[in-house]
C-alpha cells in the first residue's frame, strides 16, 4: 500500500504543481474537548476566504469529526486510505466548491475506524509524507490532531510548521498543553508552537492563561511561546456544532469567529482583514 499520489487527478484535485510547499499548521492541545476542531475549521475556512487554496486534515483519526462539525458525508476517508482502499488524493473532499471554487478541501477521518495511537509507525509515517506530498498543492494546510501526547501524534505534528496550541483556562488543559509542547520540543524541534487560549472568559484572564504557559516553558524548555491570540468563550460555538453549521458561515461577526480570524490574519502575515462574505 502507499500513499503515493497518482499521477493523473479528477477534475476536483487537478491544481497547478506548486515549487513552494504549502505552510502547515498543526493544531493541537495535549486535552481533549478544548476546540481544537471548532479552531481548525475556523482558520480553514478563514484561510479560504483569504485566498488561499486551503486542505484541512482530520488527524484525530478514530475520534475524527470534522466530518461532524461541517456537517458533511464524505464519501471515503482516511481510514480508507490507510486500508489501502482509495490513494490520498482520492480521499480529498471538497467543501463549499473546494479549494478550487474559493473554499477548501478535507481530508476527513473516520469515528470508530480504530485510534492513531494504535497504527504502526510506519503507516503514520506514511500519511505524513503523503499529506507533505499533498501538500505542494495548496497553500496552507491545516492538520486538526487529536488529544494525547503519543508518538503517533508527534510524528503527524512532525510534518508542520508551526503548531497552535488551543488551551483554555482549566488545569487540565495547561498541564496537558505544557506537556505536549515539552513532547513536541523533544520530537519534532522545528514545529514552532505557538498559543491560542480558547473559552477565554475575559482578554486579561486569557492573557494570563498564556502568561501561565509560556512563564513555565520559559523555565523549563528555555524558550517562550507566542501568544497567537485569544478566543472569547461564547455559548454561539456549542450552538453551531450541534446544528452541525459552521459559526464562520452562519454567524461570521460573532466574537470568536473574529477572534479565530485575527488568529489567521497573524499565522499567513496578511496586513489585511480577511473579508468575511465572499
Ligand atoms: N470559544 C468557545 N466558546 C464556547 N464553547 C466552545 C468554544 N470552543 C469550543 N467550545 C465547546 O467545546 C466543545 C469541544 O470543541 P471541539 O472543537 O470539538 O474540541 P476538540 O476538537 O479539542 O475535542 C464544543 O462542542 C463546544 O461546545
Ligand atoms: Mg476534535
């Protein structure tokens, strides 16, 4: 099985062969049930509307549910993919016209279709070359990894650039941030982690949260992370999800859309706001 992509592509893959590779964001948070979804779809679809042409990845492999979020039925998936039923590039989705047509494309998981944890080491090295080789024809990427610390998961982190690390104020989710930036240093030493406080109840209190974080690598691991931003907690989030609607497309000047966007706005160095409707 490999992961190779094959030579001739359908209409909705078919892209100019890029010489740059695309910038990689992995976004990750050590805890589960932080908003390390809700985030990545945001900054894809922020990405898109940006004009970038954008790929998500759902790297949360047997809890996937990306899928869920944008309330989509991909035909096929990653879990395909590894079963060596369908190439990578087979599995691309298109959402909102694709990267092609002004939205983005997924590479979406399967929930139940067995954990990352639990592949070997060479498969998930194979998805990683393969989501590089992917890469080449988009302009950003953005990896949603799953909860955990686990060799697996660094090794997908691996193929970023630079990783978001999604926290919110709770103690669990400090120490578990903390802790898979502490992995990732040792791992993969070129993923820049960089901190994206979620649920934040107020600026100060977020701001704190990340003074937190980055006072305790500071101390321990000698570097200090960025703060990339502060998402507001807001109730909108939970209600989009559940009506499997992404907020950016239903309500895109609700305060964590804009705050997500900011996010965007500093991860692509664009000077301009990313415009919200078309
Ligand atoms: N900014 C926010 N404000 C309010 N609730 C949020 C926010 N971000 C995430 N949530 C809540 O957290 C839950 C988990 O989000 P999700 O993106 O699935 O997290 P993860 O991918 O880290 O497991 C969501 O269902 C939502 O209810
Ligand atoms: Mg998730």
């Amino acid at each position: 099985m490999s992961f190779m992509l094959r030579k001739s592509m359908d209409a909705t893959t078919i892209h100019q062969p890029r010489v740059d590779p695309a910038s990689i964001v992995a976004v990750a948070s050590g805890k589960g049930g932080v908003g390390k979804t809700f985030m990545s779809i945001t900054l894809a679809s922020a990405f898109a509307k940006a004009g970038k042409r954008t790929l998500l990845v759902d790297g949360d492999l047997g809890l996937a549910n990306i899928d869920v979020q944008l309330g989509i039925a991909p035909e096929t998936d990653l879990a395909a993919v590894i079963a060596g039923w369908v190439e990578l590039d087979d599995a691309v989705t298109p959402v909102d016209g694709g990267a092609s047509e002004g939205g983005f494309d997924v590479l979406p998981g399967r929930s139940g279709s067995g954990a990352l944890a639990e592949l070997p080491q060479e498969e998930v090295a194979r998805l990683a070359a393969g989501i590089s080789a992917l890469s080449l024809q988009y302009d950003q990427v953005v990896l949603d990894l799953g909860a955990g610390i686990e060799t697996n998961c660094m090794r997908l982190a691996r193929a970023a650039d630079k990783a978001v690390m999604v926290i919110t104020d709770e103690p669990t989710s400090m120490t578990d941030g903390y802790a898979f930036i502490k992995v990732l240093r040792g791992y993969a030493p070129k993923v820049e982690p960089v901190i994206a406080i979620n649920q934040a109840d107020s600026r100060p209190a977020g701001q704190r949260t990340h003074e937190a974080i980055a006072r305790a690598c500071e101390t321990f691991l000698g570097f200090r992370p960025r703060l990339a931003g502060i998402v507001m907690r807001d109730e909108k989030v939970r209600d989009a999800i559940r009506r499997q609607q992404t907020l950016i497309s239903t309500d895109p000047h609700a305060q964590p859309i804009q705050d997500a966007l900011a996010i965007a706005q500093g991860l692509i160095g664009s000077p301009s706001g990313i415009p919200l409707n078309g």
